[in-house]
C-alpha cells in the first residue's frame, strides 16, 4: 500500500505459492540464461515472464487492474472481425530467450493453434499500468514489441490523474509513435474502430479508492 492508498500498488502474491513449485523449477528462477525451450512445462497458472533469459514470476493484479483490462477486451471485441480473436494475458514469443504477457493481445485466427503466439500474428498488444510495472511498460516492453513489429500499442494509466489511454503506432522505421493521449470518451480506427470511456473507468476507479478496504 502507498501512502495508505489501496489502488497504488500490487500485491506481490504470486499465482503459484513457491512451495507448489518442484526443486527443478525453483532451480529457473535462479538462472539468467534461459530460452523458451526451458519453460515450456511450467505449470499453465505460474504468472510469469521471460526476459532476457531469466524468468521473473510477476504479482498478481488489483481487481481494478483486471477490471481495465477486461473493459478494454470488451470495447475492442464489440467490431472485432471474425478472423480475429482477443485475448488476456496471452504469452507472445519475442525471441529466443523473451516471452511477454500483455494484459490484453488481439490475434488473427491463423495464428491461435499455438503458445506462446507469434508477433506476426498480432496486429496489437495493450498493457495495463500498474506500480509494479510502469517503468518496464513504457520502456523495456514498448522497445520489444516495436521491434517484433507489433503495429499498435496501447497503454491504459490508473495510476494517472485520470485514467489515461495513449496509442502507439509503428512508424515506417519501426520505432512508436504516440498517436493520441487522452482521458476523455475516444474512438480510435485502428486495429478496427475501437470506443473507449475512459472517464467512467476513471470514476470507477475512484469510487474504489473511497470504499475499498485498505489492505492490511
């Protein structure tokens, strides 16, 4: 909790106590040169990432986190075209030894028969800010999915002044350009024409900061 404030940090559960995990799989924690190839049998619900060969287990969501995340999947599902699908927290491989789970990820149909999905089959990515993961988010993350040629991503901040949405989209040498920030009522055309209400996300969060009971 950050100055008594409920909504400004995560919790840093993980999905999967440390004691349900077997020897060998504590053992990848420890290690920093780690590809794909080694987690593949990592138990389905261990909320993880690869990045650069070391697998970082990462703290489970606030609801209002989830809740963002799962308005922003349903906002983006409303004109979505059947040959695509949405996603939450689906594992893209970006390279041999990183494996992202962005909060929300659309696909095309043709890649979906696999996991981690491939990059050329995902024309967006979204991520959620939280306290934990801001710095990374903005940074690491937005350089990885450039370069893996994701075309759009988007970025939901709760830890704003109001909920904020920027969209990113790939420029002709590969590097995001910010198309938009807003906190208002917005509808974006790509990947397809996509409305978001970001001021009632903001009053929702709000509303939870005052009733929410604070964690302790």
């Amino acid at each position: 909790m950050v100055n008594g404030d409920p909504l400004q940090e995560e919790s840093m559960t993980v999905s999967v106590p440390f004691a349900a995990l077997y020897p060998a799989e504590l053992d990848l924690l420890r290690r920093d040169d780690l590809t794909v190839d080694d987690i593949v049998n990592l138990p389905e619900d261990l909320h993880y990432e690869l990045i650069d060969g070391r697998l970082v287990l990462t703290p489970l969501a606030l609801p209002i986190h989830q809740f963002l995340s799962s308005e922003t999947a349903y906002a983006i599902r409303e004109h979505c075209p059947d040959n695509f699908l949405i996603s939450v927290e689906q594992a893209i491989l970006m390279d041999r030894i990183t494996e992202l789970r962005p909060d929300v990820v659309v696909i095309r149909e043709e890649g979906a028969g696999r996991s981690p999905v491939l990059p050329v089959d995902v024309p967006l990515v979204v991520e959620v800010i939280s306290q934990s993961s801001k710095h990374k988010d903005r940074d690491f993350k937005m350089h990885m999915y450039a370069h893996a040629g994701i075309p759009s991503y988007w970025i939901i901040d709760p830890l704003a002044e109001r909920v904020t949405f920027t969209q990113f989209c790939l420029d002709a040498v590969g590097v995001y350009q910010a198309r938009l920030q807003t906190d208002d009522i917005v509808t974006v055309d790509q990947p397809w024409e996509v409305t978001l209400d970001l001021p009632a996300s903001t009053r929702k969060r709000d509303r939870l900061r005052r009733v929410a009971r604070p964690d302790t």
